[in-house]
C-alpha cells in the first residue's frame, strides 16, 4: 500500500496528446517490438507488441493551467511514451510505478517553480514525506535520472 498517489497522464488530456502533442505534432503510432518502455497512461512499462507513441508532453504548464500557477521558464516539455489507443489506466495496489531504478523527485512551489530536486534510489513514502516536509511544495515530479524524462506527478495531500 501507498500513502501518496502517482498520477498517471488524465484520460482528457490523454484523448488530446493522441489527436496532437504539446508540440503541435501528430500522433505517430508504432509497435513496439521490444517492450519495457515507460507508459504515462497506465504507469506500467509496455509489452513486446504492443501500438504505443512517443509524444512531447507539458506536464507542468498543464497542471498551472488548471491551478493558476505561473511557471514562467520553468515549463518544459519532454518525450513521454503512452499506449496509442485507450487503456484501461493504472492498477492499483502494486506501490509506486517505476521504482526499479534511481530516480529524481523534484520539487515545486504553487507558484510553479523547482524549489529543488533529490536523487533517491527507491521511490516510496520516504521521498514523497520528506518532499512535501517543505510546506512551500505543492507538488513533485517523479523523473528519469538517465534522461531527465517525467514519469508521473503527486501532488501534496489534501489536509
């Protein structure tokens, strides 16, 4: 069991990247011969055969337009993988998607600004308290050390 929530890429926004990405590219579908690529949609790695996309994705800039937050040159976007068609999203009870491997949770105000970032070897409640320890964090994201790539977002807990 979790105490915080990874969220996956939402179903509307999903609907979005698959018609155009935060680039204003097209969507372009491919199978995947080998697998084990990180999907945002179901925070799953994909499987041999499976009709995925790479897509450019906002994931800051998307969540300031539904907060108000003013991130400023702080959004980016960067390479996300999700299925190409509808899934049925994440399953729940398995703990913290993508924690085989070192990662970054990085950190940011209301404001949408880093306030920092940390490097930690195993994802869990222990990087998420200490990250939200900081009452200035609204929210962390949960990044790829090897390519910096986003992975999935929590946002602090509602009191």
């Amino acid at each position: 069991m979790t105490t915080y929530t990874a969220r996956p890429v939402e179903p509307r926004v999903l609907k979005e990247l698959r018609t155009a990405d935060d680039a204003g590219r097209p969507l372009a579908p491919f199978t995947d011969d080998e697998g084990g690529a990180p999907l945002r949609c179901c925070l799953r790695n994909s499987e041999p055969g499976e009709r995925i996309a790479l897509v450019s994705y906002a994931p800051l800039r998307r969540w300031a337009a539904e907060t108000g937050a003013r991130p400023g040159a702080y959004d980016e976007q960067g390479p996300v993988f999700l299925h190409a068609e509808e899934c049925a999203g994440p399953t729940a009870g398995h703990g913290y998607p993508f924690a085989d491997a070192h990662r970054t949770v990085r950190r940011y105000s209301a404001d949408g600004h880093i306030l920092g970032g940390r490097l930690v070897e195993t994802v869990g409640d222990g990087a998420f308290r200490n990250a939200f320890d900081d009452p200035s964090v609204a929210l962390v994201h949960v990044r790829a050390v090897e390519y910096g790539c986003f992975l999935y977002e929590v946002r602090r807990p509602s009191a």
